[in-house]
C-alpha cells in the first residue's frame, strides 16, 4: 500500500511514503559473499565486517555491560541519518506503532503534522516545523498554525532532540498535559498546553456556499475516494455550479487515495508518476473515463497553502497541469519524494526514500513546491501587533470571557472583538476568528469562515467571473512555470569577488 502522509504528517512528515509491508531478512555473511559480484561488492562485504567487528568488540570490551539492542537501534539509525534525508530513519517499536496507528485513521497524541531538520546550527537552529495542525485536535484548537516551529517540549529544546524523541515527548497518556513553545514568524513566542487526546484522522468535510460546492479534504484516508464521491453527489442533488477544492493544511495520506480522488476531475492520461532507479517503484497512475464523476466544464478552484503538502500537491498538481482547476491561496509546501516503510521485525522497521513523484507535465516539485495561479495572502503582524497578539495568547482573556458566556452569537462576538480592540492593536476580524475558535472547542470547527477567510472569498469572487474557462486554460502547467525559472536563473550574470 502505497503511503503519502506530511508529515505532516501524526508521525513524521511523511509524505507520499509507501507502506510495503515485506519480509525482511538479514543474510549471513556467506550468502552475502557468494552474491558479491565486482570491486563494489566486496568493498560493501569488508564494510559490514567492520561494522560486525566494532559491534563484537564494543559489547565485549566497553567498560560497562551493553545491551545489544542499544547497539543494533544506534547502527541504524546512524546509517540511515548518514543519508540525511529528513525521511529517511529508523522507526523505533513506538515509532513504529504510530505509523500504524495513523495508517488505520487514528492514533493518540496532540495533532500536529511535524517535520525536523537533521542538522542544527546556531544560525538555523533545528527546531520542530509544524508542516500542518489536524482538524479539531488539541493542537488546531491552541491555534497552532502551518509554519510555526516548536522550539521546546516540556522545557526540553528541540534542537537537540532526535525526531524519534520529539514523538515520544508529544505523545503520552490521553489526558496529559504537555507544554510546547512555539516561535511564529521571527519574534512572536508563546507557550501552549495541550491535553493529549486520541486523535482520529479526519478525511472530509462539506457543504453548499450559495451555488458554489465547498469540499475540504483534510487527509487521504483509505476512506477519503468513498467520502469525496458523497459530497459530489450531495452536490449534483443540490444543483451546485461551481466547486471549491480546499486543500490548506492538507499533509497527505495514501497515494492510491489520492489517484482514486483524482479520477473523479480527469478523464484521461497520467494522474501521477513515481520513478526511481528501481524498476518495481517506477509507477504510473492513470485516469478513467469510467470513473470521472464530475461534468466536463465545472468551474473548479484549488485553495493550497504550505500546509499543503504531498498527496495534496500530487491533486493540485494533476488538476493545475491538465487546465481543470485554477489554484488560489500560498504556495505549497514541496513534497515530492516517496518513502517505503519496511518492518525488521514485528515490532521495529525503517523508512526510506524509494522514489519521486512526478506530475502530469513530467514535474517534480520536491523542495519548491506548487505556486498558485493567484496568491492571496494572510497580512503579516507589524511589530506592534506581534507584542498585541503575544500579549492577548498569554492573558488569557478570551478564554475566560467564553466559559463565562457559552452560546455566543455572532453579534456578541462582534461586540466582544470590539472591545478586545481597545485593549489589544489587532484587526477585528482576526479578533473575531479568535474568539470563534475558542467558541466550537467543543463543537468542532465550522466548515467556512466566510468572516475571516479573504482566499475563501477570493476564490468565489473569481468564480464570478464571466470567463473562467478561458482564465483557466490560460494558466502555464508546472513544466513550463520551472523552465522559465531555470531560464531566468541562467540569465543571471555571474557573481564575480576581486581581491
């Protein structure tokens, strides 16, 4: 079963990671001479000598007594980090036990999609990476975001830590606390406390905004082709005109899923490729006549952000290069790599990159990510309004005026935003978001926020448009978006430094 997840994301950012449960076996030092072949070979059979003659030595001449599954767990996961690639590691048992548990659609801890540098360094310290919050999670419901980074757990920092220590720290007993601290932009800090809960991945969620179809599909799920279909059909029943496709903090999930959800838009050609110096990971996954449920001609808008990662950009991708969708909002987060997850046991493993993935026009956008064909973004926090906000998220105001309150209505929380204002130099509408938020705690968050979401409204805003098709058709596939960059970087006139 093929795997894209964020980390995102949940365990480790991982996205588009194929999950191939296969035997693994370790031969002996026999067989594996008898199946060397060239100077390559015998140069790998001398190196696990070594390694299995530091093993041996080191158990039977440290100065205190060694466990040889310190020694085994430690090989590995130096080997893998060798390789630095921040999805490539060893999956301890707990590690390992996460990864199954978020397969299966749910699992326990605060909800957060999370990614980590392999190295640090004082000027880029390697702190945790939010890549996406959940849905209705301890972390979403703290008002983590996309991009905030954690620089310590209990007190603990970050950057010293192993991923596989970040997990076991944010992980726990449902109904523990752990305290995070969380750097937003370059100066905004807070701490947040989040009670551990059982996290149960969501897949989709919609609804009707006048003629226009709002899809938000949070994760690819085993269950998300079967629930995306529910939505269309409760659509076409209800005589939408348009679609909205939201994909914001979407941090991936199954490939087969996203294939499958695919098919729905594209009639025919490549939804996605994956290649690799491997034949048997070199895949092509294509579209359907049969299974395309929606009508040829459906206006259809993408929202991405940088949550946006994986399995999400392998939809926004196919959609973009094949001219069925136009894409609003930040660019995505660049995920293109595929993982194979491989038990070494019942209770242990290792993940490591197999593959890329490549969209409809042959493109891979690990590392750079999707630009939207329209980008609206967020406005940024001046100084004045970053101490405002920081100020506001450690008083505690809001949260003691809504216990105080329960069943706000929208005009009373207008009126509270207003006088928050006074207090605190934020934009009302933002003040609004915040106190909706801590309203549906323990409701669950609203579909929409027609109030707050300026990509939202300009995305409806450019549905309006009278020629939308020919807006569409107008947009440049992802092919043609990187060769004009390489054409511009080669253009460049070279940097020259005299002495």
């Amino acid at each position: 079963m093929n795997n894209v997840s964020k980390n995102s994301n949940r365990i480790v950012h991982t996205v588009v990671s194929a999950v191939f449960f296969l035997g693994v076996s370790i031969v002996s030092s026999q067989c594996f001479a008898q199946s060397s072949v060239g100077n390559q070979s015998v140069s790998n059979f001398q190196y696990m000598k070594k390694i299995s003659a530091v093993f041996d030595y080191v158990q039977q001449n440290y100065v205190d007594e060694v466990d040889a599954k310190v020694l085994y767990e430690g090989a590995l996961k130096g080997m893998l980090e060798a390789l630095k690639d921040p999805y490539t590691l060893y999956l301890d048992p707990n590690t390992m036990r996460d990864l199954s548990d978020t397969t299966a659609g749910n699992f326990g801890g605060v909800g957060l999609s999370i990614s980590k540098p392999m190295e640090s360094s004082p000027d880029k310290p390697a702190y945790v990476e939010v890549a996406s919050p959940i849905e209705d999670t301890p972390g979403a419901k703290a008002g983590i975001q996309s991009g905030d980074y954690i620089t310590a757990i209990d007190g603990l920092p970050t950057p010293d830590m192993t991923m596989e220590e970040v997990l076991n720290h944010l992980r726990g007993e449902v109904g523990t606390p752990v305290t995070v601290s969380i750097l937003r932009g370059k100066d905004i800090t807070f701490d947040a406390e989040l009670v551990r809960a059982v996290i149960e991945v969501p897949t989709v969620k919609y609804g009707m905004i006048n003629q226009t179809g709002y899809l938000r599909i949070i994760e690819f799920t085993p269950e998300t082709p079967h629930r995306v279909q529910e939505a269309l059909d409760s659509f076409a029943k209800n005589g939408y005109k348009n679609l909205i496709i939201d994909l914001r903090d979407n941090p991936g999930g199954l490939i087969t899923s996203v294939a499958d959800v695919a098919d729905k838009f594209i009639d025919s050609g490549t939804i996605v490729a994956t290649k690799s110096r491997l034949k048997f990971e070199n895949n092509v996954y294509m579209a359907s006549k049969d299974k395309t449920t929606v009508p040829s001609g459906t206006p259809i808008i993408v929202l991405i952000n940088h949550g946006s990662a994986s399995a999400s950009e392998i939809l926004s991708g196919a959609l973009k290069d094949d001219h069925l969708a136009y894409l609003v909002g930040q660019r995505s987060y660049g995920k293109g790599s595929v993982q194979q997850v491989i038990p070494l046991s019942d209770t242990d493993g290792f993940k490591m990159t197999m593959a890329r993935y490549y969209t409809p026009s042959d493109t891979n956008i690990d590392k750079v990510g999707i630009p939207p064909d329209k980008e609206v973004l967020y406005p940024e926090l001046t100084a004045e309004e970053e101490k405002a906000y920081v100020a506001l998220v450690k008083s505690n105001d809001i949260t003691s005026y809504v216990d105080a309150h329960p069943s706000m209505t929208e005009n009373d929380i207008a009126a509270f935003a207003v006088e928050l204002h006074k207090k605190y130099t934020l934009d009302e509408s933002l003040l609004r978001r915040l106190i909706r938020l801590e309203t549906t705690r323990t409701t669950g968050t609203p579909l929409y926020d027609l109030d707050y979401d300026i990509q939202l409204n300009a995305a409806l805003d450019i549905l309006k448009t009278s020629d939308f098709q020919q807006l569409v058709k107008s947009t440049k596939t992802l092919k043609e978006l990187q060769d004009e960059a390489a054409a511009k970087d080669a253009e460049k006139p070279a940097v020259s430094i005299s002495k």
